[in-house]
C-alpha cells in the first residue's frame, strides 16, 4: 500500500500529449488496406445477407472501419442493395447499426 500523498509513477501520465500522439502513431500502424471483393464475393455477401434477413439466422458480420476489420454478431433487419445499405441489430448491446454494403468485407452464418 503507498504511503498518503504518494503517487505511482506513470511515464506517459506527466505529457498527455505525447501519450496522445504515440496512441495515434500505434494505431496507425494498426492500420490494413481495405480489401477489395470480388464480384462474385459481392454476390455471395449479398446472398447470406438476404437469406439471413429472411430467416432471421445470427450471422457474423466483418466489417472496414478505420483502417481496421471488425467482426460482430448479430442478425440482420434490413437490406437495401440499390442504396448499398443494410441495417443489423448487434447481439451485444442491441442496437441498431445502419451501414454502407461497401463497408462489408465478409458475412457467415454463426
């Protein structure tokens, strides 16, 4: 236990910004290309979205966002292939999340 009025040493804690700005270098590191799907990826998507929507299966959505692949589960509630939008409600906290099809780098059932 420390002694009262002592504080832990934290190296990064006494110069937020350079704490801030190494965290952005990091992720930035992180970062991966979005990848580019095939037409016929792009129809088999479209197809498991479809089928999941109509069947109300669970499915495992992976997703590009900031650089990173995402991978959520959650059932789909709405697909609009001329808007390229759909809609999913996540498992997790069930929400709605509307999205860009484009977005979309694989779909599979759970």
């Amino acid at each position: 236990m420390e002694p009262r009025g002592m504080k832990k040493w934290r190296p990064f804690a006494t110069m937020p910004e350079q704490y801030i700005g190494l965290q952005e270098v990091i992720n930035k590191q992180a970062e991966v290309p979005q990848p580019l799907l095939t037409e016929e990826q792009m129809e088999q998507i479209n197809f498991i979205l479809i089928e999941a929507l109509h069947t109300n299966k669970q499915v495992y959505l992976t997703y590009y966002k900031k650089g990173q692949g995402i991978t959520e589960k959650g059932f789909i509630q709405f697909v609009d292939s001329l808007g390229n939008l759909f809609v999913f409600i996540d498992e997790v906290l069930e929400l709605k999340n509307k999205m860009k099809l484009s977005e979309l780098i694989d779909v599979r059932f759970m």
